[in-house]
C-alpha cells in the first residue's frame, strides 16, 4: 500500500508543479505591463515635479502666479497646456517653454529643469533673473534654444555650456555676465551667439564664423584681435571693447615685435644687393600670388555682380525680362527742354492718339479724370509733354514716375498685353474708383484705346514693401511691430476690397510686395488694385460668358489673391526674397516647419531684437493656411483680417503692458 501512496503523491505534486508552471507566465505578463506603466507615470510624475521646482525657482514665494500659469503637480504640461509649455507633436514630451516679460526675479534652477530629457527651447528673457547659470546646464542634452537676454544673471558662464552639442542659438545679452567667452568651436551646430552689453574679459575664442548668421560681443571688457570673420559681421558686432583691435574695427592692431636677425655671412652683403637678389629669387612665387589673388578677385566680382543682377530683377518685379518688342511698342526716350527724358512711348501713343480722334471724331483727348481736384482740365497731350522717369519695367508693363507742370506727381502705369476690350476697362476702372478704402489707392485719371492702356495714380514718395525689406540698409530698422502692422492693415483693406467687388468679380490679381507702397507718414497702401486678372483665367469667357461656371473662376481669383498674401506674409517673417511666383519661398518654409525646426522660419534680425516668438509663430500658422495647396482649404480675406488684427491687438496689449 505504501508504493501505491507514495506514487500517488509524486502524482500530486507534479500536477501542483504543472499547474504553478501555467500560471507563471500568465502573472508575469501583468506583473510586467503594472511595472512598465508604473514606471511610466513616475517618469511623467517626476517631469512634472522638475518643472513645478524650477518654476518656484524663477519666482520664489509666489504660488499665485503658478496657479495662473496652470503649473502644479496634478495636471499634465501637454494635455492640460501650461502657460509657456510647448510640446512635441505627439502631445506627450515637453518641446518648449517660454517665460518671457514675467518679471520672474528668482534664479534657474538647471538639475530640476534638465529633468525634461525632451527640452528643446528655454526662453527666459526680459525678466529678473539673477545669479549664476548653474553647471547642471550640461545634462539639457537636447537643448537647441537658450535665451537668457534682459536678465540680470552674473558670475562666468559655465563652461559646460559648451557640452551642449545641439545648440544653435545662444542668446546671454543685456546682462551682468563676467570671466572669459566659452569656447564654443566644437558646437558646429550653433548659428547665433549674442552676448553684448556684458562684462566679459579676455580674448574672443574661437567660433565658426562661416556658420554663424548672427554674432555680437559688443559693450564688454574684451582685448585683443579680432578673429577672422571672413567679411560677415561689421563693426556694430564688436564695438564698445576698447581693448579689441584688428578689421572690422577702425583701430588697427600694433604690429608685433619681430625677431632679430642672425648673424650670417650674408649680413656683410649690402643690404640694397641683398634685397634685390631676394626679390629677384622670389619674383616667380610673388607672381604667381599676384595671379591667384586676380583670379579669386575676378571671382569674387563675377558672383557680386550676380547676386546684384539677381536682387535688381526682383527688385524690379521681373524673374525674366520683357520680351523683344516691336519698335512701335518701346518706349521713346527723347529728352524734352528741360533735359528730362520722356519714357511714356509718345511717338506710339501719339499715333494711337490721332487714330483714335479720327475714328471717334472727336477732339477731346480721351484721358478720363476719376477722382482727383488737382487734375480738373487735365489733358492727354499734358501728360505726353511731362517729363517722367521709368522707375520699373515689368512683365505686365512699365511703371513711371511723371511730373506735371503744377507740380502734382503721378505714378503712370503703362500696362503691357491685357486681352480685355475698351468697355470692359472702363467699367472695370469705374467700379474701384468707387469702391473707397482709406489703404487702398484709386486711380486718379485712365487713357484707353485699342492698343494703349494708361492708368495714374497719387505718387507716393517712400518706397516699397518690397524695397524696405530688400532694397536698402533701412530694411534693418523694419521692426516686428511694423511688420504685424502692416500684415493687418493690408489684410483689412483687401478683405474690404473682396467684399465690396464680389459681385463684380474684381480681385487684385497681382498682389505682392512691391505693390505695397508707403506714404509720407509711413502708412501702407495697396496699389494697383484690379489692374491684373489671375493668369489661370480666360479673359475671354469672363468677359463674354456669364454662365454658372464663371462663378468659380471668380471665387479662383480671390483665393489666387489670398495665396499672394500668404507669400506677402512669409516675406514678412522670413526676409527672403521671393522668386518663382513664391513657390520656392512656399515650399522652403513649409519643409522647416514639417521638421519641427520653425524658429530657423524667421528673419533673424526679428530674432535679435526679441520680437514675440509666440506672435511670430501663430501669424506663420495664419501664412501656411493661405498658402494651402487646396484653394478650397484657404480661409477668406475676412477671416484672415481678423486673425492678423487679433494679433495686432495682442502686441499692442504687451507694450501697454511692459509701459
């Protein structure tokens, strides 16, 4: 009986055994996802504890503010959107924060920051930040962005600064900073280092240059030459160190001491014999440099003139230039008694002229007066003996710059192969005149024939949007206020203008930025108003059928209108200059977003005066919709005056704020 019990409880056991070896693989399983989503959350638990921390850090005692905020430890930085928190796209890691203009007066606490492995952007500027940049800075390992301007930090950088190899733009200006510049010539991602108005001492270390776009060591204590910046910053970059030396400053370095001579039998030569033999030795090396440095100065000029000739094209709004005319279509450039020359085509508008009376039979000139007092009496034949000035010539025709002899000056638009007939130009011309906006410019007088059209507008005296960001040094002081400025104030009328000539179905049809003039005041206007029709259009059927489908060629052309605004806006922001209708500005500027890098979108002269990232951002949001691929998914002129004007009003909001 006792073999049978004891086979019996082996039985037992293994069947107890069997079993636990079932169950474990099932326990373990969930014991490992408990521990994974336990870990989980300890990591976001921890995260947020870093950020609470290091926000009490910036603004010590001051629990109000972090309720505002929305900063604590039961809510999420992503899905419940802090205050300053920005984050990746799939809305789980912390990308950003941006604390600026808070009057935060506490001081950075970088062990509990670093805690966000996921950092990319900390903006602290405009606060009152103080005492050291701890050496912890080093463990923000994906740190890309570090603006610290406006603060009143002090002490020496920390040198592990330098550890952050993704680091592209470093911003420590306007503060109390001292010690020696880090050395951050192995960081070859960084593009951007301003630290003027400092403290710093010693030399300027080694950077770069040929990847940097902006640079500024300006008011510190620096001495010493300044390194070779291959030509890309000017003075203003290192001014205020009076102990710096060397281009592109005034002040040159002293020569250094050179070493003595040695005694050689050759010292008893004559020392006029001596020299003569050297340089007779060395004259086939010495020329051969005199001809490297000719052919690298050829070089040099060839590609100078080119990226002249390039912005001179776009400057005159031409990517080619106008086709061969045929020599009763160009412009007659015969000089009047004045000296002045006549560029109006008169002998060509002169034959028009008289063919045109002979057909109508009448004598008056045929020049219409629409809207202005000064011009009452005016006649053809006084604009053909005025003198004027070509300003442009593009492929839509020639613009120039005529002076009356009652000293009112006109902007006389000479348009160049438009399919439309007499009437429909006319009536064209009638119904903007009457359309009034205070920021869009009517046109003052028309002449139509068969084969010429003149339209005349007010002259305005300052220029271009387009040679404002492009065309002069003054393109520097074009500031962000400015520019938002001019987005809404466009934006507004060309929403106005849409609402008011949908019926008619007159959209701009060639908005762009050197259709963007200012006055004596510095205000915006749109020119040229109607003066184009898209060119995907068939003027023909606009002008003969007036079916159903015609409707959605005019709504086509609002939205066409919509996208230029769009591109306008990216001028804006980017200060590139647009070439091929926009679409390679379009294309460029979306491919830097999709990256996940849109603050290298931005002109980074708005960068380094520290306009608002934020608003900078959220008009670029506005820019991408305009420039949808899908007219369909492009929002109306209406909806886009509002977006820019609530923006407006955000800005101004700030300055009352920061006053």
């Amino acid at each position: 009986m006792k073999p049978k019990y004891r086979a019996t409880s082996r039985e037992g056991e293994s069947k107890t055994a069997a079993a636990k070896m079932g169950v474990k693989p099932f326990s373990v399983f969930f014991i490992v996802i408990f521990l994974f989503f336990l870990m989980a959350n300890s990591e976001k638990e921890e995260v947020r504890q870093g950020l609470v921390t290091f926000l009490d850090k910036l603004a010590p005692g001051n629990g109000q503010r972090d309720s505002m905020l929305g900063w604590n430890l039961i809510s999420d930085p992503c899905t419940d959107k802090w205050h300053g928190v920005s984050c990746h796209s799939d809305n789980k890691s912390v990308k950003s924060i941006v604390l600026e203009k808070f009057s935060l007066s506490g001081v950075v606490d970088a062990s509990s920051l670093c805690i966000v492995k996921s950092l990319q952007v900390l903006r602290l500027r405009n606060n009152g930040l103080h005492d050291l940049i701890p050496e912890d800075i080093r463990k923000c390992k994906s740190l890309t962005h570090l603006f610290l301007s406006g603060n009143k930090f002090s002490g020496d950088l920390p040198i592990s600064i330098a550890e952050l190899s993704n680091l592209k733009r470093l911003h420590v200006s306007d503060n109390y900073f001292t010690g020696q510049l880090p050395n951050m010539v192995c960081v070859s991602s960084l593009i951007s280092f301003l630290a003027e108005n400092n403290n710093f001492t010693g030399k300027i270390p080694d950077f770069d240059f040929s990847n940097l776009d902006a640079f500024n060591v300006s008011n510190n204590n620096l001495q010493g030459p300044v390194p070779d910046v291959g030509g890309k910053f000017n003075a203003d970059s290192f001014s205020g160190n009076l102990n710096l030396c060397g281009k592109p400053l005034s002040n040159a370095c002293p020569p250094s001491s050179s070493p003595s001579p040695s005694p050689s039998s050759s010292s008893s030569q004559p020392l006029e014999k001596k020299d003569r033999k050297s340089f007779g030795h060395g004259f086939p090396i010495y020329s051969g440099y005199i001809i490297l440095g000719l052919v690298v100065l050829l070089f040099l000029s060839f590609k100078w003139v080119s990226k002249f000739k390039n912005k001179e094209e776009a400057l005159e709004d031409e990517k080619k230039e106008m086709a061969q005319e045929t020599s009763g279509d160009k412009p007659s450039e015969t000089s009047n008694s004045n000296g002045s020359k006549n560029g109006i085509g008169i002998r060509s508008i002169r034959s028009e002229y008289s063919l045109t009376s002979l057909e109508s039979g009448m004598t008056t000139s045929g020049l219409v007066v629409l809207t202005s007092r000064t011009l009452r009496g005016f006649q053809f034949e006084d604009l053909l003996s005025a003198p004027a000035e070509l300003i442009r010539r593009g492929k839509h025709g020639s613009l120039y710059k005529v002076m009356l002899d009652n000293g009112v000056v006109l902007a006389v638009k000479r348009i160049k192969d438009w399919g439309i007939s007499k009437q429909d130009f006319k009536r064209r011309m009638d119904l903007i005149a009457q359309v009034k906006h205070p920021r869009v410019m009517p046109p003052v007088a028309y002449y139509c024939s068969q084969q010429e059209k003149l339209l005349a507008y007010e002259y305005l005296q300052n220029g271009s949007l387009f040679m404002l960001l492009y065309g002069s040094p003054s393109g520097n002081s074009f500031d962000w206020r400015s520019r938002l400025n001019v987005a809404a104030v466009v934006a507004e009328a060309l929403a106005y203008m849409h609402e008011e000539l949908l019926e008619s179905g007159i959209a701009h049809g060639n908005l762009k930025s050197s259709n963007i003039l200012f006055d004596k005041n510095m205000d915006p206007w749109i020119s040229e108003y109607g003066l184009m029709v898209a060119e995907n259009q068939d003027q023909s059927v606009i002008s003969h059928n007036k079916s159903l489908k015609n409707k959605s060629l005019t709504a086509a052309t609002f939205k066409a209108d919509v996208y230029a605004f769009g591109v306008m806006l990216l001028e804006l922001l980017t200060g590139k200059v647009v070439k091929n209708d926009g679409f390679d500005l379009v294309k460029w500027a979306k491919s830097v977003v999709r990256e996940e890098w849109t603050v290298e979108v931005f002109d980074k002269f708005l960068i380094s005066q520290g306009a608002s990232e934020e608003r900078m951002m959220n008009l670029l949001q506005v820019a991408l919709k305009c420039v949808s691929s899908s007219p369909n998914d492009r929002p109306s002129m209406s909806q886009v005056a509002v977006m820019t004007n609530a923006l407006k009003e955000e800005e101004e909001k700030s300055i009352s704020f920061d006053t």
